[in-house]
C-alpha cells in the first residue's frame, strides 16, 4: 500500500464502495452494549451509552493489527459516553483489515452491513456518521473514508500509518494524532509525510502531535470527538 493517498488503476474502486446511504433510522434510543449479531465469525460491539439522545451521531471505530472491537472500544468510550455518541466497533474479517493483504472488499462489506445493523436497531442520525481507528485501524478508516466521503462526514485517525484509495469521493474533515515517541509507526515516516499529502489534496486537516507513544491519550479522544461534533470543526 501507499504512504499517500493515490488514484490507483490497479485496484477496483468498487470493492472500497459502500453500499450504505444515509437513511431513517428505525430503533430507539437507550444504552446498549451488545454484539451486533450480523455475519459469521468475528463480529464486533455496538455500544450506545446512556448520554445518548435521539438521532445521536454515530461513528465506526476501527481496531489495530491483532484486536477487536471489544478491545479497541475502551479508548473512545469516555468520549462516547461524554458526548452521546453511538460507537459501531467491528471485527475485522481476519486477524487486520483487509487492505494490509492488498485489497479491499470483505472488511467493507462487513462494515455495510454493520451500518444498516446501527441504522435497525438504534436511535442515529444517520447523516451525521464519522468513521475511526486506531493504528492498522486509523489507516483503514482513512481508506474507507477517502472513498466514502458521501457516507462519513469526519474521518479521526489516531496514529496512522497509510492512506490509500482508488476513488477519492467527497471530501470528509480529517483529525490525524500521533504520538512523538511512537516506537510502531513513527511519526516522521508515517503521520508527518501523511498529513501535508492530504492537505495537497485539498483535505481539510487537523492535526495533533502529543508527547508518547503507540497510544491514544484520553485527551486526544476527547479532542477528537468534541472537533468533529463542534460547528466548522473547532476542537
């Protein structure tokens, strides 16, 4: 995969589409904290925390290389539950996203229809969706977002190491954090080539440097969702 967003012949940008539209959403609202039950295999939590209002935004947030979505959740949780958000944390198909075997397609299918799950069985406005990660994670939301920007209005990557699309569609607001001591995905080789690239290409960008590691301190969450949920963006 890349290090910078491109426009790739060699990859179908079909297999990086959503399906997915905002719609209506048919369930109620009321804290939940469940598996989604959807497909075979690895699967993922739904979690909506008591804070949550009718039509909450929602947001898709992505695990690192290893993980689940059980696991992962734990770092946006106080933010979700702080802010209202409805937090949709999926499994990957296999052990990370299937853009790290070189191809996308199955983790994106699985993410469809994690979101009509949401948009069944939850109280969300479904216009107001924002897709996250974590590491492998971060990357793979800043694929899914680049291609689906008519799906996700924000993207948050926390540590990142790539973004890749082969269709770049819409134009999602982008928060990028990353750790200055982070020993995994270093941030002069990853984020700090990352940001200018999307930048050149007209993305709007936020981005925070923070003193640590392969981590994501819990200010930076709340940061992150209190940026994308403010008007024009301001954290």
């Amino acid at each position: 995969m890349p290090g910078v967003p491109v426009n790739e012949s060699g990859r179908p940008a079909n297999r990086e589409r959503l399906s997915f539209r905002a719609r209506p959403s048919l369930g109620e609202s009321g804290g939940q904290h469940r598996p989604f039950g959807v497909g075979t295999g690895r699967d993922g939590i739904l979690y909506v925390p008591d804070t949550a209002e009718r039509r909450a935004p929602m947001m898709v947030f992505l695990h690192g290389a290893g993980g689940s979505g059980q696991r992962e959740l734990r770092l946006i949780l106080a933010a979700a539950d702080r802010y209202g958000v409805v937090v949709a944390a999926p499994d990957s198909r296999g052990t990370s996203w299937d853009v790290m075997s070189g191809a996308m397609g199955p983790d994106v299918a699985f993410i469809d229809q994690v979101l009509d799950a949401v948009a069944d069985g939850c109280d969300v406005d479904t216009a107001m969706a924002s897709v996250g990660g974590v590491s492998d994670g971060a990357s793979y939301a800043l694929c899914v977002g680049l291609a689906n920007g008519d799906v996700f209005d924000s993207v948050i990557a926390f540590s990142p190491g790539f973004a890749g699309a082969a269709e770049l569609v819409g134009r999602p607001r982008l928060f990028v954090s990353h750790g200055t001591a982070d020993p995994i995905l270093p941030i002069d080789t990853c984020s700090r080539r990352l940001v200018p690239a999307l930048r050149d290409l007209g993305y709007d960008v936020t981005y925070q440097e923070f003193d640590g590691g392969h981590t994501v301190p819990p200010e930076i969450a709340d940061e992150a969702v209190r940026w994308w949920l403010s008007p024009g963006g301001q954290a």
